[in-house]
C-alpha cells in the first residue's frame, strides 16, 4: 500500500470529464519479423501477461479514503482482467494516417477508468495506407493516466514490453505466482494516514526552515544591478509578464484532434550545430514557434507578442527509475514567434534556455517541490480545479506545453513484431488546449500535436506548418 505524492495527487485532482489528465503513447509495428510474419490478438494478450510482474503499475488501482480528506494509496487490484485493459479495433480500408489519427484522438478523449488500474492498450489493425509504415502494420495506443506515470516513467514501461531481437527469450516468470494483497480496510487507511499527518510539522519544519534561510541569503547578496532589473520589470514601461491570448487559451470541449510529423534525428542534430549550446530541446522550441507563427498568420491571428510554451522536464534520477508517478518541473520559454528568420529564433531561443540551464539548481527545484507538497491537499485540489474551469477568467500563463520524451536509439520488438514509429499525445488543462510532444527512438524523431479539436478545426493543416517550419529550420544547416 503506497500513498500518491502530492504532484500525482495534482495529477488525479485536475480530472475533468472534458479535460482527462492522461498520456498516451501511438506505437506502430510491422509485423514481418514475427515468426510466420503474423501477430495474433491471442499472442498479444499472451506476450503482455507474461510481462504484468516486470512494473506494478500494471495491476494497481486507486482507493480513497473517506470524504477524498487525503492523498489516496495505490493497491493491488483484486479484480483485476487483463482483457478489460487490452482492447483490439480496425481501421476501415485504406487504412490510411488521417484515420488512425481520428482513431487515436477519439481514444485519447475518453476517461480512463479510475476504479481499475489506470491504464489502457488498444491493439489497432489494417495500417495499409499509412506513408512510410509497411503495408499490413499495426499500431498500439498505450494510454495511461497522469497520476501512475509521467513522460519518462512511461518510457519504462515501454521498456517492459519490449525485447531487443525479434525472437528473444520472454523474461522469467516471477518465483511465486501473483496474488493480490488484501485492500486495507477503513480503519487501517485512516490510521496510516493519521501517522503521515502526525509526522507533518516535523516535515514541514525541515522544509521550510532551510529554505527560508537561503533565500533570504540568497535575497541578501542580490546585486544592484538585478534588483533595478527587477525593479524595471515591475515599472509600467516593460513587456507583460503574461503571453499573449490565442485561440489555444480558451475553454476546453470534450472532443481532441491529434497530429504528428516524423523526422530524422541526424536533421535535427545539424540544426542543433548550426547554434553553439544548442540542444535537441532548443530545436524543438524553435520548430513548434515557426509551426505556431505560420499557422496562426494564415488565420490572421498572429500576435505582436511573442507566444510562450511551458516546458515540463523530468527531474527523475536513476534510483527512481520504475518507481511510477510523477517528478516533474516546468518552466516557460519564448517560442519567438515573433521572429520570421528560423535561424535567429534558435539563436534567441538558445540563449535564453541556456541562462535557464547555467543557473538551474536540482537541490533547489527539489526543495520547491517539497514546499509546494506542504500545501494541504485539499487547498491544492480546488486551486487546480479552479484554474481549470475558469482559464478565461485568469491571465494567459503559457499558450502551449512541450514535452521532450527520449526514447530507446536501437530497434525494440513487440511479440516479435519490429517497433517502427512513435509518437505521443498529452493532456489538455487550464485554458492550454494545445499539446505538443517530441519523442525521438532509433534515429527518428516525431513531433506529436494534441488539441482541443474547437481550437485546432484544421489538424492537418497544422501539420502542414510543422513540416514547413522543420524544413525552414533544416535549410539554415545547409
């Protein structure tokens, strides 16, 4: 029995029925290397259940306590059916991209079920007009909610279901079968949760002391010149705080439209060296600003601002890998869309990511994760709620998200079938119905677009500028 963290608490607590907090990995497979060049639905159900003790967030479920007063725990779930979790469709033919992109937007719309473990594959057939992909491949969605893993946990699992050659071994099987414990009963969770909060003051104690004696060190020492820097920033002559306004800002529907572009990684590393300090992240910015900025100036919506992505990165160490849940942290970054030139929009955006970067602290972002983890839970869950039911009401913080999910650079197998693309979709919160996701595995690199399909009627049209504005970036690496 384990208790959700608070940021995995966040996760759960931010669910709304238009806006589900999941993440959604789109895997596509050919087939050819499976013996007899066939995978079987049968064999699918086969190959995972042989693989269900490699991560326990496969067959983990959610129990609250009474009246949600606390974090909730992760048990075993005594019920719990493979078949339910794994579920198989086909396309209608051709089988081509624009409908496995409805499909997987459909899919993506839909709340998982939190009474089971939170977690669904489902196994989609008839892939045979798909550019680029094998006649007769198959894709996976493999969706997850937020509050069992984050981008790079996710990776894990992957992980789990993957062999390194075609014909590999299954792993052993566990050294005694699995039998799920017995859920806790009221009492038991009420008491345990008594000894957490019990032990709050001395908690918050070595949180807060500590940090609140460094900043004001730190406060102490700042220079002159950054405290009329800052002093600038809050004078009435400076650019807002805020980002601009767009159509990506508003209210969220229940409905999603996905997109995505692949690329090579070796094209994405000559831009990157086009740019001293560049990373594979900086360039992503700097394609999803040149994206956004052509796609809004064909609407006629292009702000004079620049619009603003945040940008959440995994601050997971190695011991933690496996763990599930979440450890992330954010920060916003400048898509300089108002730059027309691609290679000065990289310019500008390196510089600013690596300011960011020289002055990071990990002990830092940690501590300001412990001291946002203080804030009782319930207080942290109606200030969620609140942000996400009323983004019009509140200033635009970001105008989209970018996550960077690195993946495996050697070709992995399902049930023996070869992994040929990835791609991913996240979720939409807080007035942000735009979500942007690059995944990069064996020498590709795919640019993932989920949005609010009210705000993004046009998907493949987006996609269009993506590619537009990857190739604009490549011609300044020629």
């Amino acid at each position: 029995m384990q208790q959700l963290s608070w940021t995995d608490d966040m996760m759960l607590r931010a669910e709304r029925p238009e806006t589900p907090m999941q993440i959604q990995m789109l895997l596509i497979y050919d087939p050819a290397t499976a013996p007899g060049g066939r995978v079987t639905f049968k064999g699918i159900l086969e190959e995972i259940e042989s693989r269900l003790h490699l991560a326990p967030t496969f067959r983990r479920r959610l129990t609250e306590l009474p009246g949600g007063l606390h974090m909730p725990y992760w048990v075993d779930d005594p019920n719990f059916d493979l078949e339910y979790h794994v579920r198989h469709i086909a396309l209608p033919q051709p089988g081509d991209w624009r409908q496995l992109c409805i499909q997987i937007a459909r899919i993506h719309a839909r709340q998982i079920d939190l009474r089971r473990p939170p977690w669904e594959m489902t196994v989609i057939e008839g892939l045979n007009s798909v550019p680029g992909v094998p006649p007769g491949s198959f894709a996976v969605g493999v969706k997850l909610h937020h509050c069992a893993a984050d981008g790079m946990e996710s990776v894990e699992l992957l992980a789990a279901l993957h062999d390194l050659a075609p014909d590999g071994p299954r792993p052993a099987p566990p050294e005694t079968p699995w039998t799920p414990s017995e859920l806790p009963s009221t009492s038991t969770l009420v008491s345990k949760t008594a000894a957490n909060i019990a032990q709050y003051p001395l908690r918050a104690g070595s949180v807060v002391v500590p940090t609140a004696l460094k900043a004001a060190r730190q406060i102490a020492g700042l220079p002159a010149k950054l405290a009329g820097g800052v002093a600038a920033a809050l004078g009435g002559d400076s650019p807002s705080f805020f980002a601009p306004t767009t159509r990506f800002n508003g209210s969220a529907s229940p409905h999603r439209v996905f997109e995505a572009r692949f690329h090579d990684l070796a094209d994405f590393q000559r831009i990157k060296s086009t740019v001293p300090g560049a990373t594979i992240n900086d360039v992503a910015v700097a394609y999803v600003g040149g994206a956004l900025r052509r796609y809004l100036d064909d609407h006629g919506e292009l702000p004079e601002e620049t619009l603003v992505t945040a940008v959440p990165a995994s601050i997971r160490d190695s011991s933690e890998k496996g763990a599930g849940g979440n450890r992330l942290f954010g920060r916003l970054q400048t898509l300089e869309t108002t730059t027309a030139d691609p290679h000065k929009r990289l310019v500008s955006i390196v510089a600013e990511a690596s300011a960011f970067r020289e002055n990071s602290d990990a002990s830092n972002t940690n501590r300001l994760m412990e001291l946002v983890g203080l804030v009782p839970t319930t207080l942290l869950g109606l200030t969620i709620r609140a942000a996400s039911a009323l983004p019009l009401r509140s200033p635009t913080i970001a105008n989209t998200n970018l996550s960077n999910v690195p993946g495996p650079q050697e070709p992995i197998y399902f049930n023996g079938a070869r992994l040929v693309r990835v791609t991913g979709l996240g979720p939409l919160i807080g007035g942000l119905n735009l979500f942007h996701v690059i995944a990069s595995y064996n020498g590709t690199v795919s640019m993932g677009v989920t949005a609010d399909r009210d705000a993004l009627p046009d998907p493949a049209h987006y996609a269009d500028c993506m590619q537009a504005s990857f190739d604009e970036l490549l011609a300044t690496a020629d």
